[in-house]
C-alpha cells in the first residue's frame, strides 16, 4: 500500500501505513494529489532530454503534481444553492500515466461533505508513467501488428455526432502480470490486464460558475479573445479547483498567436500538472480540429441562470474505491480484510484525514489511477464536443448505445474515436509527466486488457520538447499557439504510432486477485539501478545479464499461451465442465496426478485442462525467479523476501495458479492468477477467492508489520477499456 499525506491525491508511493511522506526536495514525495503514476513506467522513463529520472519504481513518485484552486465555506455554501440552467445543449493503438489533485493549505476552505449536506452532492475521484532503453536484444512478437494508419479527421469539419447536455466517461485501473522492466524496450511484450470494478469517472457539464469570493482573479482576457469558467469539481479529495479558459474564436494568419490559454480564477494558486495540461493539450485539441468558430459556439450553447451570465464549463472527477487503500476504513469499522467486506463498503469513499492536522492521508493501491484519470477526461471532453463516439457501459445504457449498435458503421466509429483518444490520452500524459512513458497503462485504460508492446519515443518527443519550450507554466497559466495546436491534431489524426495492441484475456473460470499490500518501503532509484544494471552487465558481458534475455523467453511463452493455448475450444470446454468442482478443489501438486474427470477423453478432461495450467504457472514461476534475481543482482527490492513468503504460501492453496508481485514489483502490492471456485457470498465471490482471502487476512493477524487486504477487482477483458456511462453528476 502506498502512503501519502498533506498535498496528496495519494500517489503510489512505497511507504508503509499512513505516516506523512518526506518534504518536495525527495524524491519519493508525490506532489500530485493522488494522480501520480503507480507504476513502474514512468520511473524507467527518461526526461525529454534523455536524463535518467531519479524516482522510484512507481509512477506517483516519479511526477508530482501541485495542488489547484480551494474554496472556502461561504463559497461552497453559496454554490450549492445555485441551480443550474435547465435548457439543452446539443482504431486501435496505444498508452501510459497517472494524475494527481493537489491540495493547498487554507483555513477558511469549506469540505464538500459540507455541501453535500445541503445539496446531497456525492463524494468521488482519483490518478498516471516511463523509458526507453537499447534493443538490440529484443525479439520480434509473433503476429504483432501496428496500429492501423489513422483516417485523418479534417482539421475544419471533424465528423460531429451530437452535443449531449451531459457526459460521463469511465476508465479503467489495471495490472501488468507480465514483462515488467522489459516493456520499456520495444518490441518486448507487457501482458496487461484491465481491472473491472476499478475505474476512474470523468463528468463534463455546463454549470453555474463556482464562486471564488474575494480571492478572485480578474479575466486577463484581452478583447481578441472568447473566455469561459473551468471548473474541477473533485469530491473524494474535498477539493475544487477553478480557472478562466481563453481563446481566439477565429483563425489567425500568424503562427505565433496564442490559440489558447487556461489561467487560474483565484489567488493563491498551485499548479496541477497532470489535471491542467491534460486539460489545456485536449481542450486545444478540440478547438483546432473543430476549428475556432464551431468550438466557441458550443462553449456558448448554456447561458447563466438569468441568461446574462453564461454557464461554466464543469468536470467531475470520481474514483473507484480500489484506487485507494481501504484499510484504515475496514478496520474502524471492525471488518476483517475480505473482498465481501470491500464490498459492502458505499462508492467512491472520499480519503480520510488526519486527525491532528486535518491533512487528506491518500494511500493508493498501484491500479493505475493517474492513466485512468487522464484518459476519462480527455475520452469525456472529446465525447462532449461530439468528436468521438465511445462504446457503451457493459449493460448497454450508455449514451453512444443506440448509435453504436444501429450499424456495424457504429463499431468501426467506436474504434476510431478510441484511437484519438488514446493518442491524445497519451501525449496528456507525456506532456504532464515532462517525459515520454512506455504508455501500457494508458493503452489499458483505453483498450481494456491486452497484450502491448511500446511506440518509439520519437513519435512524440519533438512535438512535446516544442511544447514544453513555448508553453507556460507560471502564474499567468498555460497557453498554446496555432502552430503547436496544428501540429497536435496532426500528430493524434495522422501520424502512425507504432506501438501494438493486441487482444488478450484470461479464460473464464480462470480470475485476477489483487491485494493492496502496507509493509516495507521502496528504494526510490530502483528503476535507474535496474537499468544502470543492465547497461553495465550487458557491456561488461556478465552472467547477470541472463535474468534480462530468459524474461523475455518467459514472457514471449506467456503471451503465447494466453493467445494460443489457453484459447483452445477444448481446452476452454474442459475449464468450463471440471475447473470448479474438480481442478478448483485441488492443489498446483495435485494437478500432476490423474484425477476424475467428467469427460471420457484425455483431451479437455480435468487432468489436460490442468496440465496447461501447470505450464502457466511454471512460465510465470520462472518470470518470479528472473525478477528477483535480476533485484538482487541490482541491489532493488524486486521481489522483496515479504512478498515471497506471501506469493509462495498463496500458491500453495488449491485452484491457485500464481501469484507475484505486478509490474516492478515492489512492497506495496500482489497479484494472483486462480481457478474460479464454487459460487459463494451470493454470486459475487467463490470458495478459492476466500480462501485466499481468508489467508491474508491470517497472515496480517500474525505479523503486523506487514498488512495485506485483497481488493474487490476482478480481471477485465479486451474491449473493457474507455467507455461512456449514465453516472450522473
């Protein structure tokens, strides 16, 4: 479980319990309210200029991000009386990140829950990663395809499906069972699958401007330019976060005009990386590939309440409870660590704090909420504006249902809008981080689980240095000229990405366990050690170098299985007649010896359908074994010996495959790959899920040093990625 308190949205970092994180001058401090990556990417990632990052494993601690606006009681009283106006408003590829609201110190700010009282507003939010490296030794993946060449989007006329008043667009977490540390290095495979029920929600209406009182900025908006009230509504953190959004309504002969510029509305203002360029970049995005008339007359379709004043432009952001560690909560409520207890708990808990100080306390739990949260507000904004169409929520109400489903037209749509968004998702990203990330997360986030392999860093490290030599970032805010506007949509329209996607998922009756683990603490150079490791062993010509070369055999084998194998009709009908009552009920050891089956053959009886199963859990035992003696060898806890205690006594109990240590590894987190059980709790969990969890919770009791809590997420397919839903404000 990662820690943070004060000015925190909870990264990832590797700090045990709730205890406060060292000041801004270390390097494991997440500065970005929770929206930092939690995962190792971001740590691997070199900044623009090839300078090797000092942050650790987790993406949270390699990218702070400052905290935004605050609000006071009286502002927030006065708000939630204020009603808003009732009148209507009208692929595959790529991905990596995390984000984080961060909080700044007021006495006079008012909580949401405050408001809430009086509105019965609900609480909710949420988070984003890095590198490359030589690969001279990275082998070919068999049958991976790049992405298929963009159909460009006209710059002046994009195709334009509908203004919807609302819209609410979910993302989900995720969890890299293979290829950590050799993903980094195209075209080396990460096997990356989507977290259901761990989904990060963004929702974009036109609302009543927030009040900022007498902390108020004046509009700098000069008389050339169009201007309008953001507003960042962020519930579970208590927070909202308020600017002016400026822009030139028509086109402009010279390239260096400022196009765009979003600035705060109050004074003192903290800078939210993550949130405000992921903002600026998509928000820019839409008005060049809109064009500049079409773009303001949307702004312009809600008026203020006495239609003077015109609405704010409003985004609410909400995030499962699995993002954030729930153990403290459990535990006051005197539950035992169980996912059934997970379970009950209510929807998008806001994060505690702390008793003395009064400080949020954010512990995340690495699934990824930087990646999700970037990626539901770029796929929510460019669903608003009615660039894109997205799938539906799983149980078919969302609001791009009916236009979908009409035509097989509507998927090929569904597919390009998914395109653009993680393109543009993915240069957010990148551009929030100061450096260019492998992007598997954000790729999941879009797409849902899959086999992924890394687009080159050149794809857009030059648009991004351009960006970051003319963007602003101080007082005065963030702007963006004609020029970089054009080469933006240019890049997400109609340049090739040359990483892959390539659908993967487990077989069902097999399911994903994750746990939220607090013990331990992280070396915050882990990631730079792994690679000053392996450059100087490879250069050297030591045996070390062997852990690097039989990864990438051990994963190669992985994806192969999971596409081939384990794909296997018969392979599927023996899973489906034997793997609960019979494979479920049996140990990995039992698994070698003939047992009963219902099926009179050998092919797809109980004793085949494990044997398969058995070799996946060897390939993945071997990945283990390479991952934590590729740590020792680089002085990195991998694989800490906590974590292997734990793995190895989990693998012991009948129905379960594997279980390590997702990703980079590290303290703060376990993974486990098992054969669905029996039903039990209803439907909702099986008898091999509570034995694990029953283990867990056994071994928290006996060692307090280390805690571990299984989470209430289960594995997501292909396809379960970006989505529209009908969550309401």
């Amino acid at each position: 479980m990662a820690t943070q308190m004060d000015d925190s949205f909870g990264h990832d970092d590797d700090g045990a319990g709730s205890a406060a994180l060292p000041s801004d001058a270390d390097d494991s401090k997440d500065n970005n309210n929770g929206w930092g990556d939690d995962d190792f990417d971001d740590d691997l990632d070199l900044d623009f200029d090839d300078e090797p990052s000092e942050n650790g494993l987790k993406d949270d601690e390699a990218n702070g991000l400052p905290s935004g606006e605050q609000h006071t009681v009286e502002e927030e009283a006065n708000f939630v009386n204020y009603e808003t106006a009732d009148d209507g408003g009208t692929g595959y590829l790529v991905t990596k990140t995390e984000v984080n609201l961060l909080i700044a110190d007021s006495e006079e700010y008012q909580t949401l829950d405050e408001a809430a009282a009086v509105e019965g507003i609900s609480s909710g939010v949420g988070e984003i990663t890095k590198d490359d490296a030589d690969n001279e030794d990275s082998q070919e993946i068999e049958e991976a395809h790049s992405p298929p060449l963009p159909q460009s989007l006209p710059q002046s006329a994009p195709q334009n499906y509908d203004h919807p008043d609302m819209v609410t667009v979910s993302a989900p977490g995720k969890a890299l069972i293979a290829g950590g540390y050799l993903v980094l290095e195209s075209p080396n495979p990460g096997v990356v699958l989507a977290a259901e029920g761990c989904r990060f929600h963004a929702t974009v209406a036109f609302r009543p401007p927030y009040p900022v009182g007498s902390r108020a900025i004046g509009n700098s908006a000069d008389a050339s330019e169009e201007s309008i009230s953001l507003d960042v509504y962020s519930p579970q953190f208590d927070r909202v976060y308020s600017y002016y959004l400026s822009y030139s309504s028509s086109s402009s002969e010279q390239d260096d005009n400022t196009a765009l510029r979003l600035y705060p509305r109050k004074r003192p203002h903290e800078p939210n990386k993550f949130v405000e360029r992921s903002l600026l970049l998509a928000l820019g995005y839409l008005r060049q590939s809109l064009g500049a008339g079409a773009f303001h007359a949307r702004l312009r379709q809600h008026s203020g309440r006495d239609g003077d004043e015109r609405a704010a432009l409003a985004i609410k952001l909400r995030a499962d409870n699995d993002f954030y560690s729930q153990i403290a909560r459990l535990n006051e409520n005197g539950w035992d660590l169980t996912p059934q207890n997970l379970e009950r708990l209510e929807p998008f808990l806001p994060c505690p704090k702390d008793e003395s100080t009064g400080e949020l306390v954010v512990n995340k739990t690495g699934m990824g909420s930087s990646a999700a949260l970037v990626t539901s507000i770029v796929g929510a904004l460019l669903r608003f504006f009615g660039v894109i169409h997205l799938p539906n929520t799983a149980d078919g109400v969302g609001d791009d249902s009916e236009v979908a489903n009409e035509t097989n037209g509507g998927r090929r749509e569904e597919k390009e809008g998914l395109r653009i968004a993680h393109n543009l998702s993915q240069i957010c990203h990148c551009h929030a981080q100061g450096k260019v990330g492998s992007g598997f997360d954000v790729s999941s986030a879009v797409y849902g689980s899959h086999v992924y392999t890394r687009f080159s860093k050149g794809v857009i490290s030059d648009f991004l240095e351009n960006v970051e030599s003319t963007a602003k970032m101080a007082e005065d805010g963030l702007e963006l000229s004609d020029t970089l506007l054009e080469q933006l949509v240019v890049l997400v329209n109609d340049i090739e990405w040359d990483c892959t996607v390539r659908p993967v998922s487990l077989p069902p009756g097999v399911e994903l366990l994750m746990a939220d683990v607090c013990g331990g603490s992280e070396s915050p150079s882990m990631a730079r050690n792994v690679l000053d490791w392996k450059k100087n062993k490879r250069k050297l010509g030591f045996m070390d170098d062997y852990y690097w070369k039989d990864l990438k055999r051990c994963n190669n084998k992985i994806v192969s299985m999971l596409s081939d194998k384990l794909k296997d009709q018969t392979f599927l009908d023996g899973l489906r007649r034997d793997g609960a009552m019979i494979i479920s009920t049996r140990t990995a050891e039992q698994w070698k010896k003939p047992m009963p089956s219902s099926w009179y053959k050998f092919e797809g009886s109980s004793w085949d359908v494990a044997l398969k199963l058995l070799d996946l859990r060897m390939t993945l035992l071997e990945c283990r074994q390479n991952l934590k003696g590729m740590g020792k060898s680089a002085g990195v806890p991998i694989e800490p010996d906590e974590q292997t205690a734990v793995a190895d006594a989990t693998m012991k109990l009948p129905g379960v495959i594997a279980a390590g240590v997702p990703g980079a590894g590290g303290y703060d987190a376990l993974f486990v790959i098992y054969v669905k059980g029996p039903e039990t709790n209803g439907g909702n969990s099986d008898q091999v899920r509570d034995e694990i969890g029953n283990l867990w919770s056994e071994t928290s009791r006996k060692n307090e040093e280390t805690v571990i809590c299984p989470l209430s997420v289960r594995a997501a397919g292909f396809g379960d990625g970006l989505r529209a839903t009908k969550l309401d404000w």
